[in-house]
C-alpha cells in the first residue's frame, strides 16, 4: 500500500510544477479520495478472504502425509490371521445382491497389506439372500475360526447371520447395512436409518407433490408424499413411462410439446393443473434403474430422488443395459465414498487417490482373483468400493492392535480403535466407539457421467456413473 501512495504523492508532483495551484490543489483532492477507495477495496478483498478460508476450514489439522502409499505397512498382523466375508449371489433382483461387486474392494485392500509385509486370508460364503442362508453362511465362518466377519450384504434377510455371530462374540462389519440398535460387536460403515430417512426426507420436502414409485419397497415414515404408484418388473416400461410423463406435466409423444390427438385417435393431455414436481423412487436397484429408464424413455423432465441403494455398481449397469443414461436430474443420499472424493485437496482426497491407484495396479494382474475365486478380479475393478476396502483396514487394525486371532480380543480391539485417511482408509472417518462408525454426515448425491479416468475400463463395466456430494451450505 506504501508503493502506491508514494505514486499517487509523484503524480501530484508533476503536477504542481505543470498546473497552477488551484489545478493542484484539485489533483490532490482526486488522489487522495482515488487513495482511500483503493484502500477501501484492499481492505474488503482482505475480509473477504480471511472469511472464505474460515468458512473452508477443517476442523482440525489434517495429518496426512503429502502422498499415502499403495502398500500398507502400519499394523502387524498375527500369525494366522483370517476374516471372513459374506456375500449375497443370486439373481440380480435378489436382496442384496446389488453390493456383490462392490465388496471386491476388500480384495485391494488385502493386497495393499500384503505389499505392506502382512499376510490375511479371506474365507468367503454366500448367504443366497435369503435368512436360512444368513444364518448357515455366519456359522460356516466361525466353524472355520475366522477372527472377525465382513457381511456384505444387506436387506432384512442379515438379520439371522447376525445373531448367530452375536451368539458366538464374533466382531461383524456391515459395511452396507445399518447397525441394529441393541446389537453388540456389530458396527456398521454405512448411513444410520435415522440420519438417511432424515436427509431423504429433506431433499424430498423441497418439492410440494413428490409421486412416489414404489419398486418393491416402502419410504421411511418421515418422507411425505402425494400420491404412490407401483412398478415390478412385468411392468410394462412404455405404458408406464407414459403416464408419468403425463402425471409430471410433460407430454411423452411429442418431447415435451403436446399437440394432442386428432379427431379420429386422441391422446390423453398432460395435467396441466399440479402436476407432480419430482419423482421419489424406492426398491431393490435394478428395479430403481428400469423405472429410470421408463421415466428417461417417457420423456419425464422433473428431477428423480433414488433411495441410497442406488450408490451400487447394480443401479448404474442395469439402467445402461436399459438403454438409459446417466442424467444430473437424478439424486440419491449418501455419504463421500464415490471417485469424486479423490479430486480435492484433503487427506481422504490423497488416500482415494491411493485407494483408486491400487486398484488400478492390480487389475492388471490377470491371476488375481475375486473373493469367490470364480472370476478375476478385474472384472470388477471398474466398480470395487472403498466401504469393503475400509472394513478389511478395520479388522486389520484391530488384530494388530489385539496381537493375536481370539475374536472377543478383536471385538474389543475394535470398539476402541479410530481410523482416518492416514490409516489408509479412503472413506469418510471412523470411529468405532458408536454401532454406526461412520463419521461423516449423511448428504444429497448428485449424478454425473463425467468420466474422470480413475479406474481402468474392463469389458462391459466402467465408471460411467459418479456420485458428487452436494455443497455444505455455510
């Protein structure tokens, strides 16, 4: 500020020996209100950056290395070490088979610790989605002396393998289902019940006659609707996507003009009189994604609310064998676990960027295989999720920190154990003091096809769709 005061003074000196003083004198007056103006805007610019920087800050200071390393090499694992899986095979509507792909991310982080110098072996089991099998696929498990369980999967169905392994003081992981209220050595890495209702509800209460599409499961009680209809997949996708093109004001035969009929075949007008302003859609995923793709083909324009199994490589890879497309019209709920997170500054950013690098690297090793050892690994690279990745870092940690194998050890290893981006986990922050480790604060998720080339294209899956958390209003 000194350097431009000193111009304005040299100014006002060629000035005074060029002009006459009256000339000067009004120079002077010029300068100096030129001067304190300049002053002003410095000193608003100055606020206003001090303001924005407060607004962004983290809460605390973010100790992560510049880089997190692919290799894992912080926790020591017990000779003998094993955890065991739970998966959900079946058909592609069975209760919660949408998340078999996405626990292949268990699989990176088992070779990030092995290039660390630790040793984990996985034993895996299928409950088929049904209790019978929940229930059988947790007692194979402990049969086979495994320290602690990964069940991922989700739906009512769990419920049975739960309780078997509560029987046993096993430590169970969900990384996709919430934990129950009562339940003990049970932790979830997913959104509570509550907390996603809430943020659904929300997001739903900005719009004053939500149509809700009932895909063959209910809303939670707190979201409020005007009107529900059914759709099952002998719905016929045409029919049906015409008449919600017609129920939300949009005309399904001319691209959003209606002209109407002629005399001899008249077609139905859209309701020109409140017509619902978004479309709410619940159900098993592949059903979310063919309804999706009913409202895409029947030309409905209003903006389309999935409940939060949409976040499963199912939703995206049934809607685009549909024939439909990725659309920014469509919003789930959510937490930050998508690709997207890699592209910022923070520490969760550089550990999803470790995180997306390893998987990378090892879907080009063609021998490794998925956790059922039926297909490589890199099948489902294009799709693996860091929820699995975080809940195997989990268990890890706890064994070590445990030093051997007996699963009441682990459980209680695990009830005192924190973990964040500097511990290798490339999700939100955990905290395994609560049933529902998760951290981070449930939030709106938008839907983007931008392809930001962070995993690797493996036949007919990629990563056409990511999920971008909404802006945190100040």
């Amino acid at each position: 500020m000194r350097h431009g005061a000193d111009d304005v003074a040299e100014v006002d000196e060629v000035d005074a020996q060029a002009e006459p003083d009256k000339r000067f004198v009004l120079r002077s007056k010029k300068g100096i209100t030129l001067l304190i103006v300049a002053v002003v805007v410095v000193i608003a610019l100055v606020l206003s950056i001090v303001y924005l920087v407060r607004a962004n800050a983290d809460d605390g200071p973010d100790a992560v290395a510049v880089t997190v390393p692919v290799a894992l090499s912080d926790v020591d694992l017990p000779s003998g070490s094993s955890i065991g899986v739970v998966l959900t095979s079946g058909g592609d509507t069975t209760e919660g088979s949408q998340w078999n792909q996405a626990a292949q991310g268990a699989v990176v982080a088992q070779q990030r610790l092995e290039l660390g110098g630790n040793d984990v072996t996985f034993m895996t089991e299928n409950d088929a989605g049904s209790s019978e099998g929940s229930a059988e696929a947790v007692q194979n498990l402990i049969d086979q002396g495994v320290a602690g369980i990964i069940y991922a999967s989700s739906g009512n169905h769990v419920a049975d393998g739960l309780a078997v392994a509560e029987d046993a003081e096993v430590p169970v992981i969900l990384p996709y289902e919430a934990a129950g209220e009562d339940a003990t050595n049970q932790w979830s890495l997913a959104l509570g019940d509550d907390e996603a209702a809430t943020t659904l509800a929300a997001e739903v209460g900005n719009y004053e006659r939500p149509l809700h599409i009932n895909a063959g499961a209910p809303l939670p009680d707190e979201v409020a609707v005007s009107d529900e209809v059914e759709f099952t997949g002998e719905t016929d996708t045409t029919a049906f996507g015409e008449e919600m093109a017609l129920r939300t004001g949009s005309d399904p035969f001319e691209n959003g003009a209606y002209t109407g009929g002629g005399e001899d075949e008249q077609s139905p007008a859209p309701v020109a009189e409140n017509p619902a302003d978004v479309v709410v859609v619940s159900g098993h995923p592949v059903l979310q994604a063919r309804a999706v793709f009913a409202l895409q083909a029947g030309n409905v324009s209003v903006p389309v609310v999935l409940t939060q199994d949409a976040v499963s490589p199912s939703f995206d890879q049934a809607l685009l064998e549909q024939g439909g497309t990725v659309s920014s019209s469509l919003r789930t709920v959510g937490a930050s676990w998508d690709d997207g997170a890699a592209l910022g500054r923070s520490g969760q950013s550089r550990a999803m960027s470790a995180f997306l690098t390893a998987n990378r690297q090892i879907a080009d090793n063609e021998s490794l295989q998925n956790l059922t050892e039926d297909a490589p690994l890199a099948e489902s690279a294009a799709v693996t999720d860091v929820r699995s990745h975080d809940a195997v870092l989990a268990l890890s940690n706890a064994l070590s920190d445990a030093g051997n194998t007996d699963p009441a050890n682990v459980a209680e290893s695990l009830s005192e154990l924190e973990l964040a981006a500097g511990d290798g986990i490339a999700g939100p922050q955990l905290d395994f003091a609560n049933a529902q480790a998760m951290t981070s604060d449930a939030t709106v998720l938008h839907a983007s096809s931008q392809q930001l080339g962070l995993r690797p294209t493996v036949g007919e899956y990629s990563d056409v769709l990511v999920w971008i958390s909404q802006p945190e209003e100040n």
